[in-house]
C-alpha cells in the first residue's frame, strides 16, 4: 500500500486541508483578507467607543468600563462556545434559556440541597455539558436540524428552569453568601472576577481551536462534513463533543449570571442567545461554517456589550435600543454573507 493510499493519510489531509483554508499564512491573500475582517472589527470598536464617549461624559469612566467588561463576561462566555458550534455550520439557539437552566440548577444544588458550592459549580456545568449531549445526539442519529433541535432545546431548557425554580428566584445570600465573588469578587483591583473568567476561558478557547484535535475536526467538520467522514473520522462522534464541549461554557455562563445577580434567576436567559451568536458573527465566523476565530469573537462580544450599554447610557428607550441591535445582527448577517459570495 503507497504511502497516499494509507488509511491515517487521507484523514490528516482533508483536516489540514480544511486548517489551510484558516491557517495557513503561506496564502497571503486569504490571511491579509482574515487580518482585515479582525482590524475593520476592531476599528467599529473603537469607533464606538469614541461616539458615545463624546456623546455622554458618564460613558468613559473606569467604573462604566468595569461595568461594560463585566456585562461582557455573559455574553462572551456565552459566544466562546458557540464559535465551536458555528464553525462546524451548526447553530445553538438554547444557550440562552440553558444558562437560565445551568444557573437555576446550581441554585438547586447549593441552596435547596445544601450541597457544598465547588459541588454546585460542577453540577450546573455538567447541566450544560448534558444540554450539548442531547442537541448533539438529535443532530447526528436524528438528523435533526441544528436550527430545529436547539430550538426545542431551547424550549425545553426555559421550561425546566421554571418548574424546578417553582418560577421563582433561587437565592444563595443565606445558604451561600461567598457565592457572589465568583463573579464581583476581586483578585485583581478594580476587575471583576467574571472578567478573568472570561479571559481565562478565551486562552482555553484559543488554545482548543488552534492546538487540539478537537479544534482541527471542528473546522473539518465545518469545512466539508462528508469528506471529513469519508476520510475515516467519526464526524457523528465529534459532533457531539463539540456540543458537549459548547454546553461547558454555556454552564459557566450560568453561574457566572447567577453570582452576579446572587440568584438564580429562571427567566433571565431569554436574548441572550442573539446578542452571543450575533457576536460570533460580528467577529467574523462564518454561518456556513468552516471559518471563525476566538480573537474575532472576544472583539465582536466587546462590541455588543458597549453598543448595549452606550445606548443606555444616551437614555435610549429599550425599543430603540432593540431596534439597533437588531440592525447590527442584520448588518453582521449580511456581511457574512457578502463574504461567503466572494469566496464562491
């Protein structure tokens, strides 16, 4: 058997093939154009962050920017995640009703059961690695969507929190009161502890897309799901840990919601899913797949959450407010797709 014909072989060029397309600097049009879509983000960063420090003084102060950064923390944990889901063409609507669900679950944990809070910590994380697990069986055996799935999961995750919370909040200030410094406890002075999650999250992040195998399957999967299966990989398989994987950050999310509020609050999920995946899109990951950067979503979350927070700060009514969030997620959307018709 020649050395193409070996079963390892086929494998390790259609997943660097697939890395090439978001890797390989040798290709000096396709990284320059990758170096441009993360400067013209961050160029909207800053340009953002000019106009409404200009337009309101109250803006640019250190303790709005702690607030900004730590409004960041949710949606950027929750849009680390769901980079992994997006790249492999996938999308996850549920993120936001599960972190509703992964929080409530801690509060279960910690206060109904008195459990102590490192036990709580794991068992809302594992709530959402469970989330992953299902979305990731019903889009592989099932074959289900990942638009239909998650949405049921979505469904099913925003109504589990409200029968098991009773549709009420969960509070740790009695059975947990160190609960909260999870999230507003400082290491560092003046910033948040949920702001070094979040940066400790993005390193994990980076390093898993960039280093593993998990990261290379991901852009296979997303760059040619059949081929990478005909290679030999278990594309079902990945596809699942993937999800799996996604749903972890989707559980800390929740219990950094749920120490900021010092509550496990069962409703407090809803939009989140948007303003995560909008920020995925934003940083330039493609909705077809097969495309994305962890630097790219940090930068695109910074931006939702300073959008957000800007136009509250100008005393923007919140249906104008949702209006120009949803003119940015449209905006983002079509650029993505401008992108995938200059690549075709």
């Amino acid at each position: 058997m020649s050395a193409s014909q070996q079963p390892g072989s086929s494998t390790t060029t259609i997943i660097q093939t697939a890395v090439n397309e978001n890797t390989d600097k040798r290709d000096v049009g396709a990284f320059l154009k990758r170096q441009f879509q993360q400067s013209l983000a961050f160029g909207t960063l800053i340009v953002l962050i000019i106009f409404f420090s200009i337009a309101s003084p109250n803006f640019f102060t250190f303790s709005n920017i702690a607030t900004v950064l730590l409004s960041t923390a949710v949606i950027g944990i929750l849009a680390l995640g769901t980079t992994f889901v997006i790249i492999t063409g996938g999308i996850d609507l549920s993120i936001g009703t599960g972190m509703a669900l992964c929080a409530v679950m801690t509060g279960v944990f910690v206060t109904n059961m008195g459990l102590p809070v490192w036990v709580g910590v794991i068992g809302g994380i594992l709530t959402g690695v469970l989330m992953g697990l299902v979305n990731g069986v019903n889009i592989t055996f099932l074959r289900l969507p990942p638009f239909i799935a998650t949405l049921a999961m979505m469904m099913i995750a925003g109504g589990l929190a409200l029968v098991i919370s009773g549709v009420a909040p969960i509070y740790f200030s009695t059975s947990a009161p160190d609960f909260k410094k999870i999230a507003l406890g400082v290491i560092i002075p003046g910033i948040p502890n949920a702001v070094l999650v979040t940066a400790v999250l993005a390193i994990i992040a980076y390093l898993v897309l960039s280093k593993t195998l998990l990261g290379r399957y991901t852009f296979a999967i997303g760059s040619n799901e059949e081929a990478t299966r005909l290679s030999g990989v278990n594309t079902r398989r990945w596809t699942i840990l993937i999800y799996m994987f996604a749903g972890a950050f989707t559980g800390v999310a929740g219990i950094v919601i749920a120490s900021r509020l010092d509550s496990a609050q069962p409703q407090i999920g809803t939009g989140y899913e948007l303003q995560a995946i909008a920020a995925v899109i934003i940083g330039g990951t493609s909705l077809l797949g097969g495309r994305g950067s962890i630097l790219g979503t940090v930068i695109g979350a910074l931006i939702m959450s300073v959008l957000v927070n800007g136009l509250r700060i100008m005393s923007i009514q919140p249906e104008w407010q949702n209006i120009v969030v949803g003119v940015v997620v449209l905006l983002a959307v079509f650029l993505d797709s401008l992108r995938n018709r200059q690549r075709t």
